[in-house]
C-alpha cells in the first residue's frame, strides 16, 4: 500500500477521461438500440471506435496501478464499505475490459466485418448463431449492470465527499479540493 | 478530520446523492427509449413484420422465404468514375447471395407474393465488402420507414376495413404500387427479374468527388410474363426448384447499372423514381454458378444489411438503410437465437 494520499495526475487523467468516455458508450449504445433514425448509424460508427478506445485505456490503467498503487482506505472505514470498494472496483475494471471485447466478438459471431473508422479489424470468433446469441446478451446484461454500478460508485463518491469528508474523494478528485483533509491511511 | 456532530446535517447531501443517481437512471431509461412509448424502435418495426400467426422462428422477419447462391462479380472497371471502392475496380469477386420472396412466411405459395427480392454480399479481396439487397418493384412503396411501420400497422388491421383508406389518404405516394401490383406481370423465373436498390446512396471517386446514385441488377434472361393463377399453377414452391435447374444447365447472369442522380433529384425518397435520361454507368457483371437450399446455405449466415458499404460507398439522405440496418440487425438477433427453429437439414420447400 503506497503512503500517497492522491492518485497521481496520469491516474486521475485517465479515470475522468475514461468516465466520460464510458459514460458516453453506455448512453450512445441504449440509444442506438432504440432507434431507426438515421441517428442509428451515427451512433454505431461512434459506438465502435470509442469501445475500442476504452479497451485501449482500461489496459492502460491497468497497467499504471498495478505499477504505482493506489492511496489506501481510510483506517476507520467500516469493513462492509472497505469490502464494497474493492468489490466493485474489480467489478468496473473487469466490465471496462469485458465490454469492448464481447461487442468486437458478437459483431465478429455474426459475420459482420469488423470496421472501425473505415479500418476492417479481423475478426476474432467465427460465425455462430449460439455464441451471438450468448455474447449479445452478455453485452446487454453487462451494459444495464456497469451503468447500474456507475451510478453506485457515483452516489460513494459523493457519500465520501459531502457526509464522510475522508479524503477518498480528493484522492481522485480532477482538481485539489478544500472541503476535505486526506488523512493518512495506513 | 471534520465530522459534522448532528446527523441532521447530512440530510441534504443524502438527498443530493439520491437525486444525482435518480437522473441519472431516467435520462438512462429516456434515452434507451423506456419512457418514450411513441418511438418507432427497430424491434417494433420487426414485430410489426409478423404474420398474423406470429413470427415463423429461426428465420429472417421478412423476405423470409429464400434460397442462396454462389457466384461471382466481374467488375469493368467503369464503376470506378463513381467510387473507389475495390468491388468497382476492374476484376472478379466472389458473391454469395439469395434470391427471396417479400413474405414474412417462408410457407407462402409463389403465387401469392408480389415482391421479389434480390441479396448479395461481394467480398473483394481487401476484405471490405458490399451488401446490397434489391427488390424487383421499381420504386417503394412509400417516403418514409415512419410511413412503411404505418403501412404494417394499417395493412394488420383486419378489424378496421377503413384503416388502409385512412394510410392510403395519408400516403397517397402508395398508389403507385398499387398499380404496378395490380397490372405488372409476374415472371417465370427469378432469373427473370430486374432488381433495384430503390435506396440511394452516395459514392465517393478516387479524386474524392461525390455522386449520389442508385443501382440496378438488369437480368440477361428474357422475362416471361405469367398470370399470378398461372404462377400457381405452377406450384408453391416452383421458383425455387426452377432457378436450382437453370443454373444447374448454365449461369446466370445480369448487369449491374448504376444510375448517377443530378441536382433536383428526390435522392431521399425511394417512392419516386428519377427521370428517365440520367447518366448510366454499366460496372460489371453479377453471375449466379450454384444454388444452395438455405437451411445449411452460405447465404444463412449472412445478414444482407445495406449499410455494409466499401470506403468509397456510404449513405445517402435517404433514411431507410439506416432503418433497415437497425432492424435487420433485431431480425438477425432474433432467428440466430432460435436456430434451433430451422435446423440445418431441414428440407427445403417443407413446411417449417
């Protein structure tokens, strides 16, 4: 566990470039399905390269925190909470990457070229009625389950930041913040 | 570290919390369209495709009755004044298609459908392919997917002897195909048939200029004309069984005409035909070597969306490939999960 109180800056980068990025996926994918406006195909060439964009940066920020850490929870954070936090943050890393790699797959499982910004990216399933079916549902299950654990790590944030005032909102926050005084935590 | 001593204090910021998370569901669930009853979504476009019966499973919602082919294209190379496109430069490529009947059914007699549709998928070696799925009517049947979902709608409505009067008052561009269904003749042949895009698209040249066009297979083989009661006369599944035995004794073939719009031309509207007189572009050659019964057929596979373009292919204002993308997506979703439905040596021309 690293002494550091704030997620170092390329962290912080990534964590809210990639909120935005996937919080913008989720939206432009519910959308699309919903629609057969000529917005459809707008929404599908944006939905493919930014997947693919995602997976690119979640590997990324994988690989940064694995390397440099991460700040520790504050050592009053009660177990359930501190079980919660590790839980779900292996359950949005894991989504983060599953995503792109189930839609590139679904999208390869039913023999359509894989283009992305007028590049054709292999395929990486053959053609198979039985493992379209299982991966499109997988991506729409997952897709209504990260939105949901979104919005739970969203309400923590905020839980940390206005009724805790721990700390563990700064240590992500994009700009350093008066309201609360990183204790240290180990 | 600052606690604040009353837990009263909290209450505002436990309400701010609850409303951030409660926005953020519903502009979820507004843009996914679960609060918008009114919005024409794919899947109710193809729920709307379905026989009165219900959907016949495992196959595709609509131009459900096919067969599939191999083939090849053999571009001139003229193609390639209008777009950049590998599949347009001079040279030969593989097709894997279906010919097809505009039924949701796949057990409608021959007889009883009007519509006869024409599917390829051209895979040049660069691995950017053209889909591309035409029907013999010359122009559609009406402006806009809106009005083809109202048109579904209308024509189900077995209980409202008024409810096509109302479509058709609204819709009068449907009386042209109320004409040409009622007075063309039906061919002998599925070889026999000419098919159009309808839909226009836009090609792009290597100079980077633009053209709008549309494009028709023109067939090689002379048309005979046949009464539908003749057509029945023939048997249900004739069609099928006739292009199996004419290939079998030689390939058929047609040529491909693309046709390049000028300024003023209703490039967004498929109902209306263009002028006659506009620059055609003769681009190559489709040639049909094999049927294949569908059920274990290369063409199953295949969702024959019109929106799988080349670079140098894209589309135009007009709004049906996008609509039809989205919903031949939901009706490939649909029959790959009920596979189960059409087995694949299922025999071809029994009832499924």
């Amino acid at each position: 566990m690293t002494a550091a109180h704030r997620f170092t800056p390329l962290q912080r980068v990534l964590h809210w470039s990639m909120a935005l990025a996937i919080v913008a996926m989720l939206f432009i994918g519910v959308g699309m399905v919903s629609t057969i406006r000529p917005d459809y195909l707008t929404l599908v060439s944006i939905h493919k390269p930014l997947g693919l964009a995602i997976l690119v940066l979640a590997l990324v920020r994988l690989a940064v925190r694995l390397r440099v850490g991460t700040p520790g929870l504050p050592r009053d954070l009660p177990r359930p909470m501190k079980l919660a936090a590790q839980l779900s943050h292996y359950a949005l890393y894991a989504a983060m990457i599953a995503m792109p790699l189930i839609g590139w797959g679904m999208v390869s499982a039913a023999a359509y070229p894989v283009q992305v910004l007028g590049v054709t990216l292999p395929a990486i399933l053959p053609q198979n009625d039985g493992l379209h079916t299982l991966l499109w549902n997988a991506h729409r299950a997952i897709a209504f389950l990260f939105f949901a654990l979104i919005l739970v790590h969203i309400a923590a944030g905020l839980f940390h930041a206005l009724v805790r005032r721990d700390g563990v909102f700064e240590a992500m926050s994009p700009v350093p913040t008066g309201g609360g005084v990183a204790e240290p935590a180990e | 570290m600052q606690r604040p001593s009353s837990p009263g204090s909290h209450v505002g910021s436990l309400v701010l919390i609850a409303a951030v998370v409660a926005g953020g569901a519903a502009a979820f669930a507004y843009t996914g369209g679960f609060l918008i009853p009114g919005r024409l979504t794919p899947a109710k476009l193809v729920d709307a495709l379905a026989p009165p019966t219900g959907p016949v499973l495992g196959h595709r919602r609509n131009h459900a009755k096919g067969i599939c082919f191999l083939g090849s294209f053999t571009a001139t190379g003229a193609g390639s004044a209008l777009s950049r496109a590998q599949v347009l430069a001079k040279g030969t490529y593989p097709v894997i298609g279906r010919f097809n009947l505009g039924t949701p059914d796949p057990g409608t007699p021959d007889g009883d459908v009007r519509v006869r549709g024409l599917s390829l998928d051209i895979e040049p070696a660069d691995g950017q392919p053209w889909r591309t799925a035409m029907i013999d009517v010359p122009f559609f049947p009406v402006s806009t997917p809106q009005a083809f979902y109202d048109l579904l709608v209308a024509s189900g409505r077995k209980d409202d002897p008024d409810a096509m009067k109302v479509f058709a008052a609204a819709h009068p561009e449907i009386g042209a195909f109320g004409a040409w269904a009622r007075s063309a003749p039906f061919t002998a042949s599925y070889a026999e048939e000419r098919y159009n895009s309808l839909n226009s698209f836009v090609f792009t040249d290597a100079a980077g200029a633009d053209h709008v066009v549309r494009w028709s297979f023109l067939p090689a083989a002379q048309p005979e004309a046949l009464s539908a009661d003749a057509l029945k006369a023939r048997g249900p599944d004739y069609l099928e069984g006739e292009i199996a035995k004419r290939v079998a004794a030689g390939p058929q073939s047609w040529l491909l005409a693309i046709t390049v719009a000028e300024p003023g031309d209703p490039t967004a509207d498929p109902s209306k035909a263009w002028p006659e007189g506009r620059r055609t572009v003769e681009a190559g050659t489709l040639t049909v070597d094999r049927i294949v019964a569908e059920a274990d057929g290369p063409c199953r596979d295949i969702n024959y969306d019109p929106t799988v373009l080349p670079g140098g292919m894209r589309t135009s204002d007009d709004p049906f490939p996008a609509a039809r993308s989205a919903a031949y997506a939901v009706s490939y979703n649909r029959r790959t999960a009920e596979a189960g439905d059409y087995p694949r040596d299922a025999v071809p021309g029994a009832k499924p």
